[in-house]
C-alpha cells in the first residue's frame, strides 16, 4: 500500500510568526520585548491546538528569534523562515514598527498584520502604515484589529481576532500545501467537457500547480504487465466482496452483461483504483516489485479521469474507483481522501482540493442536474415541499463517483456529518459503505461495463456548493452557494429520482437564499451556476473560500456569505467600498495571479 508518509512527499509548510517592534532602545524596545514576544507566543499556540495539516497532525509554527525592529532583524526572520520550509506570513505588534523595514517582502507567500488594539501603544497605527506600505508596493496583506481596546500586557486573543486568524491560516495554508504539487491528468477530454481541457497556465499561474498527464493505455499497460501490487489486489478483492453489496441491474433483460463479466468487472475497477492511486502518489512497494520508475507516482494532490468516452466504450467505467479513492476508507482502513475528479473535469477537482484543503474532509463531485421548484414537486408527487426546501430544490447526482462519505452517516453531535479522517471511526466507515450499493453500469451510457454508486444523502447537513469557470478575458471565477442536504419522503424521492438514472448517488440541496442577485430563488442559483459540475463540502465554508481566492487573486462572481464575514486583503478596499463584488474584480485583475 502506499504509506501515508510517503504519500506528501515531503514536510507540510510551516507558519511564520513575525513579532514587530518599536526599534528605539533604551527605554522603548526594551519595555515591549516581554509583550511583543507573548503575543507571537499565543498566536503560534492558537493555530497549532485549531488547525491540522492532511494528514492530521497540529499545523507548526515557526517564531522568529528576536522581534524584529528594523531591515536586518526582517532579514534574518526571512532566513530562518526560508530554512524551516515556512509558507504562511503573520506579523504581530502592540506598537509602533517601522514599516517599511518589518515587514516581509516575499511576493508570493500568503501574509497577515495583528496590531493590537490599545491605547497605551499605537499597534493600530503601525498596521494602518505598514498595510498602507503593503498596498503602495503590491503585496496585498491581510489587516487584523481586534474591535474592543484591550489592556497593555495582556496575553489573552479576543475572540473576533482569533476568528480571523483561524481563516486568514486556514487558507494560507491551503495555498502553502498546493505549492509545488501536481494535477495529474488521466486521460484528455471527456465528452466535449471544457472544465477537462486542463489549462497548465491556470495552474501554474494561480495555484503553483504542475500539470501532469498520461493516456488511459497506461491503467492497460499496467494491468496486463502486473504493475500493481498483487497481495494488495487480493485482499483490495476480499474486501470488496465481503463491504460492497451489489445492487439490482436496472438494464433491459437483452442488455444486462454475465455474471461472469460482472466478476471480472469487479476484478478490473479494483485494479484500477490502486493503479489511479499509485499513479498519483506512487507506492514504494512497486520499487520492490523492480517498477521502480513506476514507484515515484506524479507528486499529485488532485487527479482527473477522463473516463467516457474512449475508455468506457470498452472498459468498466471508472465510478467505482472515483468514489473510492474520494472516500475516507477502503480495504488499507481510515484514511485521508483522494482528490479525483470524474470526466477529468479539472476545474472540479480545483475546487475540490479547495475544499478539501480547507476542511480535511472528503468532497462530493456532482452534477448540478435539476432544479425542482415547489410546484414542480407538487404536481409530480402531491408534496409539498416545506423547512429548508420551502423554496425549491437541487438535484446533485452524477454517476456514481460521489464520495461514500456523502451518505451522511458520519455524526457530529447526533447529526450527519462528513468529518476529517481521524475522527471517523471504524463503525461509521461501515454505515457509509452499508448505505451503499454498487449497481451495475448502464450499459447503454457505459458499454463497457462497471459498477455505480447507488445511496441518498441523508439531509440536515449545513453544505457549502462551489465551482471554478474559467472566462476568456478575465481567467477563473469562482462561484459559491452555501445551503444544506435535505431529507425528503421515501416515495418522493424515489419518484422524482426514477426521472433520472436511478443508480446514481443524490444529494439533494436547499441553497440560503438572500432575496437579491444570485440568491433571490432557488431557480436564480441554477440558472446563474457556471457549469453542468460542482463540488459540495460539509460546513459552510465560503467565508474560507472566499478568504482563499483572494489570496490567489480569483474573483468571487456569486456568493451568499454574510458581508460581515467577508475576509478579503485591506488594499482590497481602496479599490471601492459600495460594490465589494466589482473591488474584488478590479483588485484580482490589478495584481494578476499569485505565481505569475
């Protein structure tokens, strides 16, 4: 298997903590040394006890050696900071710094200023100066002052502060992890899907992504070579045979494939889940194997599969490996989700790394396939729709690659959850699976073959939808809509699920609405939706969303966050305060992608 150490291929990035300083000794430095210091202290401790890199272990900081109250102290942070693999920025003070001599200069790492708020020191003036500087040179910065004066000396961090330094690392850190990483592409286009013309400049440029690609003959080449481990394979088919229940074949009787093809389909989407697996991150067990080429893998922290056409008009289709390797289990145990998006939508899986990164959960991919308005559901099935869905709703279901973590059958306090590997336990990874079933492909969309996930999300989760567009003109987009999973009747759902292909996995969404723009109904979020995809995260995370595309200089078109827990760069606001959404344009497009 592929060891979870050898997975990231290296250490996580650190986060920097920068304690600033009035540079005046003798008498002024010196009495600030002790408070500076403390506050540099309690932010590394809040971070490192709230935030946890992928593989679950507390997020480390890294404090400079002495605070720094000129050019060469800034200096050697920068070094120190350098040599401990640092990729998140946040300055600390109380009082009075120098600005243009602390602050950090390093264009593409994300950065952050606390100034305290007090009155015996002025930390509120050197963040307004040194944010001021940070805005003249083109290093956006992120401003964080805390509402209510606090005493001098005090170590506590009020609770608003420590909300925005939660999200502003948070999302620095999810552009920190995807630095230097790759999107491994699985094939080209799928079906005339332009989300799966992967853009390498959209990549490199914005999220310092390689673009890496190989043809689908590889996932051949590799089966009737042996290039997979052979032990795995076999306790992979064991597990599958005892976890995964087979579901009625909804094909016409003339249609419907052998028992003895359905084995050995069973036998090919195995194999092709450890192969996708081990082309992204490689397995040292290939080395021993004499694969060792084979054993680096593509560095990838998010795939794509094309899939349809060229593969599935032969082979079985890859639903059961795309929601495997999405899932949080499988026959090696609990484990940390793969990214992997269905028809190599790339655009998909940039979101969903997005999320991903942000939570430590799995991610639902989805179409985006129908809305259904309450008058809609009414004539159909003679319900009305009520709570959540009063509005109406949408239908998220796509062909079987949905993460089984989707069911829902996780729980946080009592409720549905999908939560981050190391909290979900061995019981919960069997009701997902339990909830699960594996029905056969419909051969008339899939002629080779396969296998799609069949379950129902079970509803009361707060979910948060999103999607990237690229736009000739102006590049990425991104496009957010917070709501929840809603539970609807047994008959209702299945009468309004039977309009479709029945086999495929549902989740369906209830959007907040706002009652302006975008938000205005039900039917304004699927009419104004950019593309046939999007990715659904558990929370609601689009404050952190949003936080992070301004870090890497997308503009937000569509939103439904609160305006108050907007989190954007100060200089941000200089670029207009009446219309954040058309500042947010003009801001992206000023200071271009963040790798440009």
């Amino acid at each position: 298997m592929a060891e979870q150490t050898y997975r990231w291929n290296g250490a996580f990035p650190k986060i920097g903590i920068r304690p600033t300083i009035d540079g005046r000794r003798k008498g002024v430095r010196e009495s600030l040394e002790t408070q500076t210091m403390n506050m540099a202290i309690g932010v590394a401790k809040l971070i490192s006890d709230n935030l946890r890199y992928p593989d679950g272990s507390p997020v480390e900081c890294v404090i400079a050696d002495s605070t720094i109250g000129g050019v060469a102290e800034s200096a050697a942070a920068a070094s120190k900071f350098a040599r401990e693999n640092v990729g998140v920025s946040i300055t600390v003070t109380p009082c009075w710094c120098y600005g243009t001599e602390t602050m950090d200069m390093d264009p593409s790492v994300p950065k952050a200023v606390w100034g305290f708020n007090g009155t015996e020191r002025p930390g509120a003036v050197y963040l307004a100066a040194v944010l001021s500087a940070y805005a003249q040179k083109g290093l956006p910065a992120f401003g964080i002052y805390g509402k209510d004066v606090q005493d001098a000396g005090t170590t506590d961090v009020p609770e608003d502060v420590k909300g925005k330094l939660l999200g502003f690392a948070r999302a620095g850190l999810a552009v920190a992890l995807m630095k230097g990483k790759s999107y491994l592409s699985m094939g080209s286009v799928s079906m005339g899907i332009a989300g799966s013309i992967v853009n390498d400049a959209f990549f490199q440029e914005y999220l310092g992504l390689r673009t890496e690609y190989v043809d689908m003959s590889e996932f051949v080449r590799r089966m009737d070579e042996g290039i997979f481990d052979p032990a795995e394979f076999e306790k992979a088919l064991a597990w599958v045979k005892e976890n995964c229940k087979e579901g009625p074949d909804n094909n016409p009787a003339n249609i419907q494939t052998s028992r003895d093809r359905k084995d050995r389909d069973w036998e090919t989407v195995v194999k092709m889940t450890i192969i996708a697996r081990d082309l992204m991150v490689g397995n040292p067990r290939l080395a021993e194997l004499d694969f060792g080429e084979e054993a680096q893998g593509h560095n990838a922290i998010v795939a794509g599969f094309q899939g349809q056409r060229q593969w599935t008009d032969h082979f079985p289709n890859g639903d059961f490996m795309e929601a495997m390797l999405n899932s949080s289990f499988d026959w090696n145990g609990i484990r940390a989700p793969y990214m992997l998006a269905t028809e190599n939508d790339s655009l998909n899986g940039a979101v969903m790394l997005f999320g991903n990164l942000l939570t430590n959960t799995a991610q639902i991919f989805a179409d985006v396939r129908t809305y259904w308005s309450p008058e809609a559901v009414e004539r159909v099935t003679g319900h009305k729709l009520s709570g959540e869905a009063a509005n109406g709703l949408l239908h998220l279901i796509n062909s079987g690659p949905a993460t089984l973590d989707g069911t829902g059958e996780q729980t946080k306090d009592g409720k549905p959850a999908m939560k981050p590997f190391w909290e979900i336990s061995q019981e919960e990874a069997q009701k997902c699976l339990d909830a699960t079933s594996w029905r056969p492909a419909s051969v008339e969309y899939f002629r080779g073959g396969g296998y799609s996930s069949d379950f129902l999300t079970r509803g009361g989760m707060p979910m948060t939808m999103s999607r990237l567009n690229l736009v000739k003109g102006i590049g990425p987009v991104l496009q957010i809509a917070e709501g929840y999973s809603v539970d609807l009747p047994a008959d209702v759902h299945d009468t309004l699920d039977k309009r479709t292909d029945s086999t495929w996995p549902t989740t369906w969404f209830a959007p907040i609405l706002t009652g302006e723009g975008s938000f205005k109904s039900v039917y304004d979020v699927m009419d104004n939706w950019g593309a046939n995809h999007g990715s659904i995260s558990y929370g609601h995370i689009g404050a952190d969303l949003i936080t992070l595309a301004s870090m890497l200089r997308i503009p937000v078109s569509m939103h439904n966050v609160a305006s108050e827990n907007v989190f954007r760069p100060r200089v941000w606001g200089l670029f207009g305060t009446a219309d954040a959404e058309s500042a947010d344009y003009r801001a992206c497009a000023n200071f271009g992608p963040l790798y440009k």
